[in-house]
C-alpha cells in the first residue's frame, strides 16, 4: 500500500472492505465523497490474480483514476464510446489473451489488466464485451466487479441512470463473481433497491459480519475541513462574476477550484467572463456533456498540472476525481438536491485540509431550478430541500446537513458524528456560525403573506398568471399596480388595475429580495405552487395558490392583524 500508492494508513472503513474483498464477499461501502473508496477496490485487485471490471459513471472519473494507476504502475484501461478503434482492438485482445491463459508465473500476473473500467453503457448494449467477461469468468480471471456510485442503480436515488439498471446482467450472468457497490449517499430506501436490483443478499454489519450476506460498511460523512456558505447572488449576471473574480483572487489566488453551473451555456460564459474580467489572472476551462472527449481530457490534465486553475462544469464533471488541493468548490446556481450538493461540493478539500464550499443563491433561482429539474413531486420536494437550507440564516449548515440526511433520506444520525463532533454540535465555521446574532433581524411576515395571497388570487381571477419576479414587482406596487389580463380564459387582452387597499390592504411593503424570498417560503410551506407551462422554447414558471392558500387567505384583513 505504502510502496505503490504512497499511503502509510488505512482511512474510516477501508481495511475491512478490502479485507471482505479479498474474502470474496459481496460488499457495499458508503463512504463521504473525498474519503477514499476507490483504494478499497484499487489495493484488492493488484493483490489478487484476475481483472477488476469497474463500471463508473463519468468518463472524466475513469480519465482520472486511469492517470493516477498508470502512473503509480499498474496495468489499468478504459473501455469508452471515444476509445478508438485501435485501443479497442488490443484492450479486447489483451483480455481475450488473459481469460485463456492457463499460467501464473510472477512475469504473467505483472502483465495482467488488473482494473478494467467501463461505463454502464458498455454492459447494457455490447454483447461482445458481455461475452468476453464470460471468458473470463471462464477462465477464473474476472477477480471481482466494482459498481460505483452505486446509486445512480436505484430510481429512488437523486442521480439514476436507467442504464445503471441494466448491471443486473451482471449478477444474472456471473453470480459467483462477488461485486462491490460504492456510493457517498445511500439512504435505506436507496439501499435495498441497490440490493434487490443487483441480486445481492441481504446486509450484515462489517463490523460483525457473518459468513452470510453483504457486507455492509459505512463511515461519518460529515468533514470538518470543509466550510460552507451561502452568499447572496447579484441580480446582473455580470455583477455574479465580478463577485466571484473577487472572491477567487482574494481567498484563493492561483489555487484550483471548481464553479459548477446549472446549464452548458452558464459553464461558457462563466469561464470566459472570469477570464476576462479578472484580466486574464482566473485560466478557467469548461467541461460539460458536449465537450469531445479528447479536449475533456486536455482540461483534466491542465486542471491536474494547475495550468488551469479553474474548471466550469455541469454535474456531469467531479464524481471520483482524485485532486486533493481543490481549495473551493462554487456553485452559479444551486443544486437539484441535498445530495447532489453534498456531493458536488465534498470534490473540494480531500487532501483533509481547509477549504471553502460556497452557494451564490437569490430566490429567482429557484423558479429556474424548477423549470429544469421538477419533472415529478420527488424532484420538487428535493429542490424544496435546498432552498431551506439556503434560505436558513441561523442553524449551523452541519446540522442542517445532519437533519436532511437523517429526516429526509432516513441514514442514521452515525452519519454525522465522529469522534471529535456529535452530529448536533455546531461545526463553528460556517457562515451560519460566524453570523453575528445581531444583524439577523426577525419580522412577523403574516400580514405580507397574506397580502401575497391575496394579490395572486385576484391576479387569478381575471385570467392571469405572474411569474416570481411578476409577483414580486406587483406587489410591490411597481407599474402602478397595472396588468395585462387574458390568456388562459380570455381571448381579448385588457388592462386592470389592483385596488390594492381592497384586495390586500395595501402594497407589500417589503424589499424586492425580502419579498422573493417571502415568496419562496411560502413555497416550501404549499401556500403557493409553482405551476410549469412548457413552450416552444422552454419552460415558464408561474406562482398560483397552494394547497394550504385558503388556511391563510380566508381571514379577513382585521383577523390578520389583529
């Protein structure tokens, strides 16, 4: 271990997943993002005769790992839809020569292709690779199968992948060959779907396993080195990157770090605009699914080598990458989920020391958000999930983080404590944490909440439909209360007037970001909903009353504030 990856300790659980690998056990291991799982499939199969087939998600994981083997000197190849066919041929040839071999001299095994990679896609749709595994099974050279980021296997999961799905195969075909699921977030519900679909028997405790079952390990997910904050994001979209240049070239000059964007468009204007506005000082590159794969890794090893210092990427960048000096990791735009979050941002700090995960969040982005991902009520409910914690100005992130996977996502609250912190100790060094107590201000917003109801049921009655920011400026009593009525109901478009003192007791009297952000809790709390129409050329959101309206918008003036 020390000799080949320069490591002198095993970390949380690996020494017992590699010791249950190298019993032959099928296994699953949920590990924090950055806490070291591809040693426990890594270090098993150089010790061990055979092939390990690892199926990963992302090509840039693969790239990544393959780099760090190669050089460290182990045989290791990838298997992707960019692998050209010359590689290809003699990948294939090299496996094909493996799986008839019948020696086992030292020479042999040092030729051997100990870690095979692939994507699910290879195992969904190629009967040839399906069959050359058979010839390995065949000839006891196929040592075990990796399946990481195991979630991605489950429909309940905040990343599946339907050809994930297809890896049933991969016990159906071979089910003497043990597999070890990988994965950051696994809650319960996740976990059996994993289990049932990939025909692994039920879990035992790695800590006191039996000789039957899946070894089940899992290690704290909380890390202490990583501080987060959420910042308030500028209104101008140039004004979003100046705020962030400032921020690179005061916390962290000429280290790495990683801006992740909501859309492919934001990861280009993002890296050219930080380009240019810092000067030319910020080198940052893009990375998203479009990119071809021979400039994706260009970037990677740029990235590495740290002559780019910044990478701006969709999620489709950052699962498995081994960079431990990512000092930052900043998001345009918040995340879909919790989980994808907490995975996305623990990319930073992995070599355990400080560094800063920062969300740049206004209420507007949460229509946007919902335009992109809520296709179902369990995605909305997983957006609703972030914007709690985003709009939260006095609970420790940790905590916030504890309660989420613990309440939501049912993992044990063992998730979040380690020996130094109780999963309910303030961690002290987020934003939350460092707020002073004074400049948070607490305001009674019933009456303003009720005004917002009020204002969209009338807005409601003559056919008309606001968006968040719509609402917001109209309440406020912007464009003197006037409006463009029709659409839904109306072919002939006029123009009215709220009476506001009539429908609402006057004009909401809050700021336009006091006000959105009123709009997005009231949200959260299903006195509103987000209606989605699509058109030609995307997604509208609009904000009508929730089920729980009427529990507030039936009283009267005089009730609300007497």
């Amino acid at each position: 271990m020390k000799k080949v990856f320069h490591i002198d300790n095993f970390r949380l659980c690996q020494q017992g997943v590699c010791n249950a690998n190298l019993d032959g056990r099928d296994v699953v291991c949920v590990m924090p993002t950055g806490g070291g799982k591809s040693l426990t499939y890594q270090l098993p199969a150089i010790l061990t005769p055979g092939c390990t087939l690892v199926v990963s998600p992302l090509i840039s994981l693969m790239t990544d790992q393959i780099l760090h083997l190669r050089e460290a000197g182990i045989e290791a190849v990838m298997l992707t839809s960019g692998t050209s066919k010359g590689e290809l041929s003699s990948i294939l040839s090299r496996l094909t020569a493996m799986a008839s071999s019948r020696s086992h001299s030292m020479d042999d095994f040092a030729k051997d292709i100990k870690l095979c990679y692939v994507t699910p896609e290879k195992i969904a749709k190629s009967k040839t690779f399906m069959s050359l595994l058979q010839k390995l099974v065949d000839g006891a050279k196929l040592a075990r199968i990796v399946i990481d980021e195991a979630h991605c296997v489950s429909s309940l999961g905040h990343d599946f992948r339907p050809d994930y799905k297809e890896l049933r195969k991969l016990r159906q075909y071979f089910p003497d060959v043990p597999i070890l699921a990988l994965s950051a977030t696994c809650p319960p519900k996740v976990l059996n779907d994993i289990l049932k679909i990939l025909q692994m028997k039920h879990t035992v405790d790695g800590k006191a396993a039996t000789r039957q079952g899946t070894v089940y390990f899992s290690a704290p997910l909380y890390r202490k080195n990583l501080h987060y904050a959420v910042l308030p994001k500028p209104s101008s979209t140039t004004q979003v990157i100046e705020a962030m240049v400032e921020y690179i070239l005061e916390k962290h000059r000429d280290e790495s770090g990683i801006v992740y964007c909501s859309t492919k468009k934001d990861t280009e204007s993002v890296a050219e605009n930080l380009h240019q506005i810092s000067g030319g000082v910020i080198k940052a590159g893009v990375y998203h699914s479009e990119v071809p794969d021979g400039k994706k890794e260009q970037l990677h090893r740029q990235w590495r080598q740290g002559d780019v210092q910044v990478v701006c990427a969709t999620i489709a960048f950052g699962l498995g990458i081994d960079k431990g000096n990512v000092r930052f990791v900043l998001h345009h735009t918040m995340s879909k989920s919790l989980d994808g979050f907490y995975q996305e941002s623990g990319r930073a700090g992995r070599d355990g020391k400080a560094s800063d995960c920062i969300l740049y969040y206004r209420p507007q982005d949460a229509t946007k958000q919902s335009s992109i991902t809520s296709k179902d009520a369990e995605s909305q409910a997983k957006l609703y999930d972030v914007l709690r914690f985003v709009q939260d100005l006095q609970e420790c992130r940790k905590i916030l983080f504890a309660r989420y996977f613990s309440a939501s996502a049912d993992l044990s609250m063992a998730s979040w404590t380690t020996e130094e912190s109780d999963a309910f100790e303030r961690c002290g060094h987020c934003d939350n944490c460092l707020r002073p107590p004074e400049t948070v201000v607490h305001k009674n917003v019933t009456f303003e909440a009720w005004q917002l109801l009020k204002i969209v049921e009338a807005v409601g009655r003559q056919g008309k439909r606001l968006t968040m920011s719509g609402l917001g400026d109209l309440s406020r009593g912007l464009g003197g209360g006037t409006f463009e009525t029709g659409g839904r109901r109306q072919k002939a478009k006029e123009r009215f007037t709220l009476d506001y003192n009539e429908i609402s007791g006057g004009k909401v009297g809050l700021s336009k970001d006091d006000t959105e952000a009123l709009i997005v809790q009231l949200l959260t709390t299903h006195y509103m909903k987000e209606e989605l129409v699509p058109t030609s050329y995307n997604i509208n959101v609009y904000i009508v009353p929730g089920v729980q309206a009427f529990r507030l918008s039936r009283f009267s003036q005089a009730d609300i504030e007497a």
